[in-house]
C-alpha cells in the first residue's frame, strides 16, 4: 500500500509543477497556480508521508520558509497571483534549499544533463550556487 501512495505521490507532484509552470506561462493565472499548489502539497504529503511532512513544514528553524510558503499560496487564492508566487518561491527556496547541491550532484551524474553541467562556465555557477567543488 505505501509503495502505490508513493507511486501516486510522484505523479501528484510531478503535476503539481506542471501546473504550476503552465500557470506562470499563462501570465499568472490564478487557477492553475491554486491547481498546481494543491496537487504539490498533496503529492509531497502521499510521497513522504503525512506525518513526516507536517515534521519538516513545521520545523522551529523553517517557520519562516513555511509561513512564506503557506502564506504565498494563501495570497495566490486571494488573487494576486504575481506578489503570492513570489513570496511562494522564496518561501520554497527557504525550505528546499538544502536539498539543491544534492539534486545538483544527482543531476551531474545524468548522461546529457550532467555534461552540459560540466562545461567550464557552466560548472563554476553551478559550483558557486550549491557552494561544492566539481569532483575530479
């Protein structure tokens, strides 16, 4: 049963971006944005659990990630799609910050992905960005 939920939780989350991205592209619309941070929040919870997901939002050292984040959506359902999916992406970056270097590193053992990662300039923003060394 819990590796269906996880299978389900892929595929919610995978639609949640979609929409998400389908709603920037649509100059914000309110709709799919509100459509993708339901399918996000839901696929993220059936994935990992709802247990350890309402531990990690809730975490004393990333209330203020979580607040941007739940609050960035919260405004995105009021109507301003614009000012909400800023607030949304910083609270994002606060709360899923640590988990880029490695996605990155994964991303670098990619076959076309990771040499396209590792050409010269390339490789020192991304070096810059995760705050690691290209491994020799």
């Amino acid at each position: 049963m819990v590796h269906v939920a996880r299978k389900i939780g892929i595929g919610l989350t995978g639609f949640g971006i979609f929409f998400l991205l389908l709603g920037i592209l649509m100059l914000f619309d309110t709709g799919l944005l509100a459509m993708g941070n339901l399918l996000f929040l839901s696929g993220v919870g059936l994935l990992i659990g709802w247990d350890r997901t309402i531990r990690f939002f809730f975490q004393r050292h990333k209330a203020k990630g979580t607040t941007c984040f739940l609050g960035g959506i919260f405004v995105v359902l009021c109507g301003w799609p614009v000012i909400g999916m800023c607030v949304e992406i910083f609270g994002f970056i606060n709360l899923f910050g640590d988990f880029f270097p490695i996605v990155i590193n994964f991303l670098r053992q990619m076959p076309v992905v990771g040499q396209l990662l590792n050409l010269p300039g390339i490789a020192q923003v991304v070096d810059k960005f995760t705050g690691s060394k290209l491994p020799v």
